[in-house]
C-alpha cells in the first residue's frame, strides 16, 4: 500500500468519526471505518481492527465509543508498521 492510501484511509476514518459524533450515528459511523480498513486492507485485517465494534449500540456513550475507535486506529498503525518492516 502506498503511503497516500494509508493517508487517504486515515482522513478518511476521522471524517467519519468526527461525522459521527457530532450527529448522533454511531453505529453507522463505526461500520462506515470498517468497510474502508476492508476496501484498503481485505476482511480478515479489518475483522481486527474493529473487533468490538459489534458491541456498539445506539445506547453506548461517546466516550465509550471514542475509546473503541482510538483501539481501532493503534490496531491499524500496528499492522501498518508491520507492512513496513516486512518490506
């Protein structure tokens, strides 16, 4: 993956996160960060990345949800720094 994508994906994914919190649509938000780690980095990454989201329900906190998309993105810089070193 070229470094523009991982830029590109990481916009993109605080686009939907600020999107998200600041209209009330969590869940949609949080699904919405899941197909683009999917579209950039296949299924079985993104299963990763967003393990927990499932728990994600239009009664879960902000803050609750702040922290599972902050997990999110230190599972994606662990794989994308993984990338890297194998290259």
């Amino acid at each position: 993956m070229h470094v523009s994508m991982h830029v590109t994906l990481i916009r993109r994914m605080l686009a939907f996160v600020n999107w998200g919190l600041s209209i009330g649509r969590e869940q949609g938000m949080i699904k919405a960060i899941g197909e683009c780690v999917e579209q950039f980095a296949g299924e079985a990454v993104a299963k990763k990345v967003m393990e927990g989201s499932e728990r994600i329900t239009g009664e879960t906190g902000k803050t609750e949800i702040a922290e599972l998309v902050k997990g999110a993105m230190k599972e994606w810089m662990r794989f994308l720094t993984r990338i890297r070193e194998l290259r």
